[in-house]
C-alpha cells in the first residue's frame, strides 16, 4: 500500500500488507518492521514516533507500569522484568497472527528548546511515553477495538490524543478495503481522563456498560468511531455492527 498523509498532522512512514492471492486472514498480515507512524510536535511538545514492540523496551514499559494509576487502570501489569518480557511477546505475537497490532509510542528525547548543544539533539534516544494497540482485528467484519495508554512522565502533553488519531487512520486507511467500518473505545467509567482523550479523538459516547466484577467493578464507557464510506471496489462490510457475545466487557485491558 502506497504511503500517504491522512490528516494534517498524521503521516504513516511505511507500511506494508503480504502480498494478494492468499487467505483473507493471511492477507491482513502486516509485517511489524515495515509498519512506522508519525504523529507531528505539538505546541509544546515534541513529535511522536509509534512502531511495533521491540524486546529492548522491556525496562521502559516495566518502569511505566510501576506508576499506581497505570496499574489501576490495567488488569495485567507487568510488575518485574520476566513479565515485561512476557508482555511484549504477546504484542510482537499479536503481529503474527494479524488480529492484533501493538505499538510503542515514543517521543524525540531532546529537541532545540531542551537539548544543551547541538550534539544533545543529535545522540539522544527517543523515550517511551505510550501505547496504543488495534486488536480484534478480522477481515470482512465492520468491528475493532483500540486502546491506550501514556506514561506519567508524559501526560499533559497531548500524548496519547496524537498517538491514538495516528493510529486510527492507519487503521482505518489499512483495513477499511477488507470491511472495517467502525472503532471502538471502551474504558471504566472513573476514567476521566480516558473519556477526555477518546471524545476528542473523535470517539463518540455510544452506551453504558453494564460493570463485569471483579475484573471491572464499575460500569463503563464504549465510544465509537465511525471510518469514511467504502472506496469504489472495496470489499463491503456486513450490514450493521459487530455485536459482542458474552459479557459486554472483553477480556483484560494491557
């Protein structure tokens, strides 16, 4: 697939699908060093790169999830370096099977307003501040899920709305020819700050989620976005959504 500028301030650096003639699940395969997004600076802020997991972020992430708010809004935490690990081959392996797509967001470690010299800007190593993963991903049908989460270090920074608006074009503009139609957003009702990021991302409020103990003690919040029509020749989607089955909540939230 050609690369492209989606919106005003995502751009997709590269991505790449197998090639056609195969099954429709095999042909939604993405290959993870292929697939690189940028999300443009802010006002005060820098730019953001998000590419697959790699097994050299296992400190990063484990330090991330030592922060008590991630580890109440995350029901498996990676609390020591064996689970990091263990974690991150979940997400690589989620690339695999082509139903789920994890990145890791990061973002420049210096830039001209904070580097001391010129050598700063050039020798610093971007730092994580995020993740976003698109999962229950399958072709011909309208429905996936996005979620997300940012670092402490780097909250108030517009993190995870850039991170989570690149991802949902490229979501969109990838897996819009095989059927999908519509994101959805699900997050526990306490979270403010979760409800904040998913409305301005575009994520509309579409109902109430009944609470699922003990994983999720409260009710929840399902926001949903709705992708552009079918191009001329694209595969249609089934009529109407995806209706889960089982309880409304789905499984743990990484």
């Amino acid at each position: 697939m050609p690369e492209r500028v989606t919106t005003g301030d995502v751009a997709p650096l590269g991505h790449r699908r197998l090639g056609s003639g195969r099954a429709p699940d095999e042909a939604s395969i993405l290959m993870p060093d292929a697939v690189t997004l940028a999300a443009a600076a802010a006002r005060s802020a820098p730019a953001l790169t998000l590419r697959p997991w790699a097994d050299d972020d296992v400190t990063a992430l484990v330090a991330a999830y030592q922060d008590p708010a991630m580890r109440r809004w995350s029901t498996a935490a990676p609390r020591d370096h064996a689970a990091g690990r263990a974690w991150i081959t979940e997400h690589q392996d989620g690339w695999s099977d082509g139903h789920q797509f994890a990145f890791a967001v990061l973002e420049d470690a210096a830039d001209a307003a904070d580097a001391a010299t010129t050598d700063d800007i050039r020798t610093a190593r971007p730092r994580l501040v995020g993740h976003v993963v698109l999962r229950e991903v399958t072709p011909g049908e309208p429905a996936a899920e996005v979620g997300y989460w940012t670092a402490a270090h780097a909250r108030g920074r517009g993190v995870a709305h850039r991170a989570l608006a690149t991802v949902t074009a490229w979501a969109f503009d990838t897996f819009g020819p095989d059927g999908l139609r519509r994101l959805e957003l699900l997050h526990q009702v306490d979270n403010v700050a979760s409800c904040r990021v998913a409305e301005r991302t575009g994520y509309v409020l579409q109902d109430v989620l009944p609470p699922w103990p003990p994983v999720y003690p409260l009710e929840g919040h399902r926001h949903v976005r709705t992708g552009p029509p079918p191009a001329t020749g694209g595969r249609a989607a089934p009529p109407g959504s995806r209706r889960r089955t089982g309880p409304a909540w789905p499984g743990p939230r990484r």
